[in-house]
C-alpha cells in the first residue's frame, strides 16, 4: 500500500481558497474588473515525477511564467486578460476572474530541480518534476574472524 505524505497546510489553503471564492460570488463583479485570482492545482505523484496541474482556461501560453528558485520554491504566475471581444461592451454579469497570479510551492530534496518538463493544452498547465535516483546502499560482506 502506498501513503501519500500528509500537509495540514494543504487543507488551510483549500479552506482559504474556497472561502475567497464564496466571498467573491457574493459580492459579485459586474465588470470586466482585473485583479488577481488563484488557479486550482492539483498535486500528484508517481514513481518517477511529482506533477503539478493548475487550471488556466482562456490564459494564453505566453502570459505563463514558471521558474524554480535557489530555495527550491517552484512559482507559477501570469496574466488572464480581458478578451478583445469583450472590450468596450457593457457588462451584464461577470464571473470569470481576469487579472494576475500566483502560486508557489516549495519542492522537497527528493526532486531533481535539473529534470523539469511542462506542456500546456486545453487550459491545464501540467508541470513534471522528476524524482531524483534514489541511491540504494551497498550490502557488504563482513568475513568474521
């Protein structure tokens, strides 16, 4: 059986996240308002990478930006803008969220900063960081005297 490694802090972002989603829809926007959202992620593994997908529908593949710094925090950022479509019109109702963002996560010692891969096709951003090789120690014989 395989056990995923429990974070607390996952479900106080999850709790945050949502409770800025009702505050948000409750509120409402009736704009073509631009500021920031928080794009869904999810986090899985397999034997070889950790792989990270963040929901980015309508945000243009040039407007990503993804970096690993020297900490080892891995940031994803960008920009949704406002379709040309939609400018100059009046607005009715609005609730797609437009603007910047951000999400950083930090990346255990067991991952190979070096050996990373992402692809983004049908608004999901999918980021592969490989695991590093795990060393498997020498069984040495010990002749006893």
């Amino acid at each position: 059986m395989r056990t995923r490694k429990f974070n607390p802090f996952w479900e106080v972002e999850n709790m945050i996240r949502n409770l800025s989603n009702i505050i948000d829809s409750t509120i409402g926007k009736e704009s073509y308002e631009q500021g920031e959202f928080t794009p869904s992620v999810d986090i899985w593994e397999n034997d070889v990478y950790v792989n990270f997908e963040v929901e980015l529908p309508g945000v243009r593949k040039e407007d990503i930006n993804i970096s690993i710094d020297e900490n080892r925090i891995l940031s994803i950022s960008g920009t949704k803008r406002v379709s040309e479509s939609l400018e100059n019109k009046t607005c009715c109702r609005s609730e797609r969220a437009f603007g910047n963002f951000h999400r950083a996560f930090q990346l255990t010692d067991e991952l190979d900063t070096t050996k990373v891969n992402a692809k983004f096709e049908n608004g999901v951003l999918t980021i592969s960081v490989a695991k590093s090789e795990v060393k498997k120690p020498k069984s040495v014989q010990v002749e006893v005297k």
